[in-house]
C-alpha cells in the first residue's frame, strides 16, 4: 500500500534526512515495496515546493538530494502503489493547493458524485487521483471555514463518509508552519511519534548502533507515518477516526472526530483487481 510520511519541527528549520534515506524503514525502503512514484514536499521562504517522480524513490537520485539537502519546519512524503490514475507526474503526492500539501492512503470511490459536489472547485485538480479530489474537497471547506483547516479535514471527511464508498482516508496535509493528520477508519495504520529532542539512533540487536543523526539533536519534532520507521518505543498508532494537529509550535492536539464507521464502507473484495492490489500490507 501507499506509504505516508509528515514532520513538523516548527517554528523550528530542520532536515528530514533521517527519516527520507536513513532510518532502518526509511521511506526509500520502504519504495521498494511501493515503486510507483515518490515525492516529497516542503517549504522554503514560506512557499511551497515539491519534488515528485512516477519512479520509485530508490531509483530517484533527485529525491535523495533533495532528502539530504533541504531545510524546512514541515515536511510531507510518500511513496505510490497506484490505485487510480496512471503512473503520470500529475497523479504523484504530495498535491499542492492554496500554498498546502497533502498525501493520501486508501481507495475513495464514487468520483463522479465527488465532482459533482466540487462543482466549480473542480478546477482545483489537475490529475486523475481519488486523493487530489478529496484535496480539493478539503481546499473548498478551507476557504467556507475561514481558513480553518481542522474543521475544513473534519467537514470534508464527514461528507464523503456519508456520501460515497469509501475503503480508507488516511491522510497528512501541511502548511509552513503546521501539520494535520487524519486516520479513518481503522482500514490502514496510522503511527505519530513525539520527540522531545536528543540524538536520533537506531540499535539493532545487541545494542549495535546502525544508524545515528544530529539532524534534531537540539529540538523537538512531531512525525507521522504509515507505519514504525524505527524502534523508538514512542510510537503511537492513531486511533481510528482520530484528527491529529501540530500547531505552529509542534504542540499536538488530538480529537476524535469522526467516532462511526463510513455509510459505505467497501472491503477489498469491493475494489477494482488493481485498487485492491496497491491497499496490502507489506
């Protein structure tokens, strides 16, 4: 399945060199299970930037350079089992509205109702993706909240999982400064793990240190991610219908917001030969 990767250091500048190449289930790892396209997304002088291929993120020697090199206080990746669209640039994550950037893990089905309902909004989306639509979705009731994108994640979610099959909604959007974080339902995991600063390493058996980063050595970060990326025992799995917000400081914030399962919630017998393939586990 699509793999999901968020992190907010803020007000703070850093690196995600760790969790891109380095950890022992990085995300490049973790694309040679997903080999459909990679991207990554953050920000510099407060505007957004994405680097996104329909390549596998190993075979991406631009990802890695962008992976070691940029700084910014959030950051989003993903790595692609494609479930709708083709292996085109325009259907690679992260998507980019409004300044914001988001990835998606699952299947949402019923597109047509789903234009329907973004009406002139649809000028939004530039691919074929579920996830770009459901982007635009959000985007809208954005713009109808004030601005407000907690509530925009929470109206746009309760929507499509009143009106349309729906197998999995996990999701990671982000601003310059803040990171959002939705699981729904208990479909696909979602993990968040808090750190309150000190040297990133990784002990393999015995104690042996593989992997060691001072990248945030000095301050504290918030990561999301599709599943554990180490063995930090601070990794927590979100519960199901849980928003989760990292506010300009990197305080998280967590509510339950949709506690009941989707009107119409599809299995994998319900999807498409190709849609079912790319929503296994690993």
């Amino acid at each position: 399945m699509c793999r999901l990767f968020g992190l907010s250091a803020a007000p703070h500048r850093t690196k995600a060199t760790f969790w891109l190449l380095e950890a022992p289930d990085s995300l490049t790892a973790q694309s040679h299970r997903d080999p459909d396209g990679a991207g990554l997304g953050f920000y510099d002088h407060g505007a957004a930037h994405t680097h996104k291929a329909p390549i596998a993120a190993y075979e991406d020697r631009c990802f890695a350079h962008e992976a070691k090199e940029e700084c910014s206080a959030t950051f989003i990746a993903h790595v692609r089992y494609a479930s709708t669209g083709g292996l085109e640039r325009k259907n690679t994550h992260p998507f980019k509205q409004d300044n914001r950037l988001f990835a998606h893990n699952g299947v949402v089905e019923g597109l047509d109702r789903l234009e329907a309902e973004l009406g002139p909004d649809r000028r939004l989306v530039e691919g074929d993706t579920d996830s770009e639509r459901v982007f635009a979705l959000i985007t809208r009731e954005i713009r109808a909240n004030g601005g407000d994108v907690s509530a925009a994640i929470v109206s746009a979610a309760r929507w499509i999982a009143e009106e349309l099959p729906l197998y999995a909604l996990n999701l990671i959007l982000i601003s310059d400064t803040q990171m959002w974080a939705l699981r729904y339902p208990e479909t696909h995991e979602l993990y968040v793990l808090e750190r309150r600063g000190g040297l990133l390493c990784h002990e393999g058996t015995g104690g042996r240190i593989r992997v060691v980063s001072a990248d945030l050595a000095d301050r504290q970060c918030v990561v999301v991610a599709s599943e554990r990326m180490d063995d930090d025992p601070g990794w927590r799995l979100l519960e199901p219908g849980e928003l989760l917000h990292a506010d300009r400081r990197s305080a998280v914030h967590r509510n339950l917001v949709l506690p009941d399962p989707p009107r119409h919630q599809m299995t994998l017998r319900d999807l498409r030969p190709e849609a079912a393939a790319s929503q296994h586990g690993a």
